[in-house]
C-alpha cells in the first residue's frame, strides 16, 4: 500500500513538468503558425533549428537544409500567385497526439487553410500537419514539418 500511493505522489508531482515540456515543446509550431498568419516571416523563420525539412502539397514538394524555411517562402509565394492565393490562413486545432522524449519531440495538429482564391474564400478542412521537433541550447525548434491534405 506504501508503494502505491508513493507512486502516485510520483506521478501527481511530475504530471505538471510532463505538461509544462509538451507545452514547451509545441511552442514553435505556434510561433510559426503565428508569424505566418501575421505574414511576419522573420518571427516564423526563429522557429526553425539551423537544418530543417519541408514537405508540402506544392512543387517542388520538399525543401531541407538552412534555406528551407526562406526557399519554401519563396515557392509558396509564386504557387500562391499563379493560383490567383491571397489571404493565406492555417488555423491548428487542438493537439492530437505530442510526445517528448529527451531533447526530441513529435506532435500532430489537425489544420485548416483558409484563402481566397480569385477572391472567392476557399477552406481546406480537415487536412493534418506533423511536426518534429528539437531542443537545441536556444530552444525547441521545428527540425521538420508535412501538411497533409485532406
């Protein structure tokens, strides 16, 4: 009986610090989401570790190392205007499923990308973004991310 109930003080106190680094850990897909919403490049690009990976629904699909982040800018810019895009929004519902281990961690997010599209709004429900992250000296930061339409 002993055991038990020290084992749950255990879990009881170590229930915060669980929460706290998956809270921690999430904080730059937020950041990112945010500075994209708020086509504020510079805050988004910070959320990135120095060798990130892309993918996403539009060519070339796949972007990785130093320049990912700035080279995917640029592509989502040009798709965005031979497809008539303006107005890009991702809206991330509530978390799925975080796991952290160490100084990694791997979260999933329900999405919406809501946009004009030759004025007309448009919303793409129901599509997914994945994120792997990595604590670094500075911080978590997103090592790699995919959007997956629905």
């Amino acid at each position: 009986m002993r055991f038990l109930s020290m084992l749950a003080a255990a879990l009881i106190i170590s229930a915060p610090a669980v929460a706290s680094e998956k809270t921690d850990a999430a904080a730059p897909v937020h950041q990112f989401i945010d500075g994209m919403n708020k086509n504020d490049m510079k805050s988004a690009a910070t959320a990135y570790a120095p060798d990130a990976s892309i993918i996403d629904e539009f060519p070339p699909h796949y972007w990785h190392g130093a320049n990912a982040f700035g080279d995917w800018g640029k592509d989502f810019g040009t798709d965005s205007q031979k497809n008539g895009i303006t107005d890009p929004m991702v809206t991330l519902g509530k978390v799925r499923h975080i796991d952290v281990t160490g100084d990694h961690a791997y979260a999933i997010y329900p999405a919406t990308y809501s946009y004009k599209q030759h004025g007309k709004p448009v919303h793409e429900r129901g599509a997914t973004m994945t994120f792997a992250l990595e604590k670094l000296a500075d911080g978590w930061k997103i090592a790699a991310w995919s959007w997956t339409r629905p």
